[in-house]
C-alpha cells in the first residue's frame, strides 16, 4: 500500500508540474486538445459491477425493494467472484475495438470495489478479500487502453447520508425519523475523501464519471455535494482528466467537459446555446447496467453496431456497457454481442476512430448513415438498408476520387450527373444534378453493415 501511494503522489507531482496550474479559464483551443484522445477513440466500455450481481436483478435492487442494510449485507457476506480476470476482460475490451474502460468503483449502494482506508464497506472485507480496481487498471494499461472511473455521488450504505426520494428506506417511517438527525456535511466530507484516493493511488485517470444529482424537494445537488470544491480538487489531482456532467453544475464554467445522454439517441449532434459539444451516450446491451439474469430485450450485434455509427455520424461517443457476473465473468449474452461489434470493427474501425459528422453539403442518403475522417479527407457510407445493384449520392458528383468496399478494398465503380466518372471517363447517367451513383454488388457482403469508402478530391 505505501509504495502504491508513493507511486500515486510522484505520478501526481509530474503531472501538474508537466500541465502547470492554469492562469485563468482553460481556452477551447486547450480544451480540444486535453480532450482529443477521447474524441478520436469514439468507443469504450462501461462496466457496472457490485453486490448487485448476486440477486442479479438489476442494480437497483436495494432501492426498488426498499432493502434494509440487513437484507442487503447478504450478499456482503457471499460476495466471492472467484473467476475475476482482469485481463480477459481488458482484452475483450480491445478485441470489441474499445479504446477506453470506466469501471465502476462504487454505485449507489455504497459498496467500494478497492480497498477505501475510510469504510470497511468494501471488497477487501468480503469473501472475496482483494481490492478489484488495482488489477483491472494494471491490465487495461498493459493493453493500451485508458482508463476511466465511475463514482456514485448517492451512497445509501453511509450512516450520515441523508433520506431522499431514491433511498431504499424512504418509506419506513421509524427509519426517516431516526435520521432525521443526519449530517449530509459529514457524508460529503467521506465522498470527497474516497474520490481523493482513487484519483491518487491508481495513477493517471484519464476519465470520471460522477453519478449524478438530482436537485430539488427530497433530492440532492451541488450543495450538498459541494460539487464546486470538488470539482476543484478533481483538477488540481488530476489535470488532465475529463469530467462528466452529472455534478449540477451545467451553469458553472468549466463544470463539466462532456454532456451524457443515457439510454438514448439525441437527434443530432448535442448542443449548449447553440453550440456543438462534446458529448457521449452510455447504453446497455439490455435494460438493466448490473448483471440482470432474467433480463430478456437484449439488443442484436448489428443493432449495437449501428448505434456505434449513429454516434459517431453525429460527433459523439458510445459507452457499451457490460454487467459481469457475481463469479466476476462476462456472461455469453454479452460476449456473444461483444464478438460481433468486434468483428464488424476488425475491417471497419477507421469508419470510426476519429470520425464525426460529415459536412453539411453531403447529405444523408436514405437507408445510409455517413461519418467522416477529416484528416484522412474521407467519407463513409453505412449502408443500413442493402439497394439493388446501384445507390444514388445527390449532391457529391465531382467531390469524389475513388469509392471502394472498406471491408475487403473492393472498388466501387460510380458514374457522375454533370461529371466525369470513376470508371468511364466522359459517360452521363440519368438522376438528379449532381448525382454521384455507386455501382453495388447484387448481393449484400456478408458482413453486417457495409461500407463504402470515399477518397474525396483534395481541394
């Protein structure tokens, strides 16, 4: 342990000394670039794992049956994932074609999955007896991912965290008027201990995922958190790390770096003031973040897949999340999904590492989605919607070089409305002005969604 936190503060005192303490308000320009590793890799894992594993029946489980801490320490007491590899998961991880991990360190139960020296609520207290964070940090480094923590802001474990409308004893009148006398002061003081820790023993962490205020009558928000002094410290321990924005401070300058649409697809690219910013959509294969055993909407690879595409056409990240096992093992749903994103990735990933939303002068084909790697001057086509031998592009006539299949490098032979062509120099071809028209196979490639790759004409 001590030469874990003299590995953390030497990390810690390089750090700010390489970024230095910033003279005033970060600028954009310095914001992009802090930010870019997370814009280009587009695609990371989430992974919600806790107690909540063993009744398997969704991670709010103690919430939603108004579970006492007698009824819950149950599963304290047999929590044992004797099958955890750290590094099977980091791998599967990359294999899906992740760039980043975000664990959860501790949810709304207020079980820690390290080895907190402020609570004996933990993992080194139960069966099990090892910090689980430590090891899942070391793989994902060794594997070249970034690493990223989750951390709930609620914590209905705490014997200072005050009743509100998502507690599981909320109706329990004995139990309300008992705390009545609680100190959410006390609890705040422990939450930004506990973030204190994480962000000094594990070395650079490069995301954070604070979850989440719900301000107003019978909730909690950034008074009680004291969201700005925490925030605060986040940055003076950290100076490189990206902050989510569930810390009620949407108004604050500085107070989050990207917003988090959760189990949903905004209709376009997310904007504050009209403005676009960066922003990610967490999702899970099912309903249910935590391992839910008899959870049956679970979605389809290819459905997983073009919620990728989807994300990215619109400037975004997705965060696909897993809930492992109480034995600590990806279950075969999710392994199953996760080989099939892989597979599509293994041809298809330079549709999406460091793409975003293509130009406004080349619209949307039906049936298609487009993202767009600017530095490479390229353009790509999802074909959702398999056409019969040809697919019309209004508007991209004399923009194009060369078109080609990108799982298998195949080109794609097109003719141009007004233009020269990619294969018959000087041929016209009916359709709107401007028309560029891909010449496609009859028959679908036997992969899930095809793409068309568009070298664009260097202007």
């Amino acid at each position: 342990m001590l030469r874990a936190l003299v590995a953390g503060v030497c990390f810690l005192g390089l750090a700010a000394a390489a970024a230095g303490a910033p003279a005033g308000p970060e600028t954009e320009a310095a914001k992009k670039a802090r930010m870019k590793w997370w814009t280009e890799a587009r695609f990371g894992m989430f992974i919600h794992w806790g107690l909540y594993a063993l009744p398997a029946r969704h991670e709010w489980v103690k919430s939603r049956e108004r579970l006492s801490d007698e009824d819950y320490d149950r599963y304290f007491a047999r929590f044992d994932p004797d099958l955890y590899d750290p590094l099977a998961w980091v791998r599967t991880a990359k294999s899906t074609g992740m760039k980043y991990i975000v664990v959860t360190t501790k949810h709304h139960d207020g079980f820690c999955l390290w080895d907190s020296s402020l609570t004996d609520y933990k993992a080194t207290r139960t069966p099990y007896g090892k910090d689980l964070i430590r090891p899942l940090v070391e793989a994902a480094r060794a594997e070249g991912l970034r690493v990223g923590f989750y951390h709930s802001l609620l914590d209905w474990h705490h014997p200072s965290y005050t009743v509100d409308r998502n507690h599981p004893m909320r109706d329990d009148k004995d139990f309300v008027d008992k705390a009545a006398a609680r100190d959410i002061g006390e609890y705040a003081e422990y939450l930004h201990g506990q973030v204190r820790e994480l962000l000094t023993r594990y070395g650079r962490i490069d995301t954070l995922f604070m979850d989440y205020s719900f301000p107003g009558p019978g909730g909690k928000g950034r008074n009680e958190w004291r969201s700005d002094e925490l925030l605060k410290m986040v940055r003076e321990l950290q100076p490189g790390i990206i902050v989510n924005d569930r810390l009620d401070l949407l108004d604050v300058p500085g107070g989050w770096d990207y917003r988090t649409p959760e189990q949903f697809m905004p209709r376009a690219w997310v904007k504050v003031d009209g403005r676009p910013v960066p922003w990610e959509t967490c999702q899970t294969f099912s309903g249910s973040w935590g391992y839910d055993r008899d959870e049956s909407t679970w979605k389809s690879a290819r459905q997983l897949i073009a919620m990728l595409i989807e994300t990215v056409s619109k400037g975004g990240n997705l965060l696909l999340n897993v809930g492992p096992t109480g034995r600590g093992t990806f279950d075969d749903r999710s392994l199953d999904r996760l080989r099939g994103i892989g597979s599509w990735m293994e041809l298809h990933a330079r549709s999406i590492y460091a793409c975003t939303q293509a130009p406004a002068e080349f619209p949307k084909p039906a049936g298609c989605l487009m993202t767009y790697d600017p530095e490479a001057g390229r353009l790509y086509v999802h074909v959702l919607e398999w056409p019969l031998g040809t697919l019309e592009l209004d508007g991209f006539a004399g923009h194009v070089d060369y078109a080609q299949l990108l799982h298998d490098a195949s080109e794609v032979r097109f003719t141009e409305k007004g233009g020269p062509t990619g294969f018959m120099p000087g041929s016209r071809e009916p359709g709107a002005e401007n028309t560029l028209t891909l010449r496609l196979p009859v028959r679908k490639p036997d992969v899930e969604i095809p793409v068309v790759e568009l070298f664009l004409k260097k202007r």
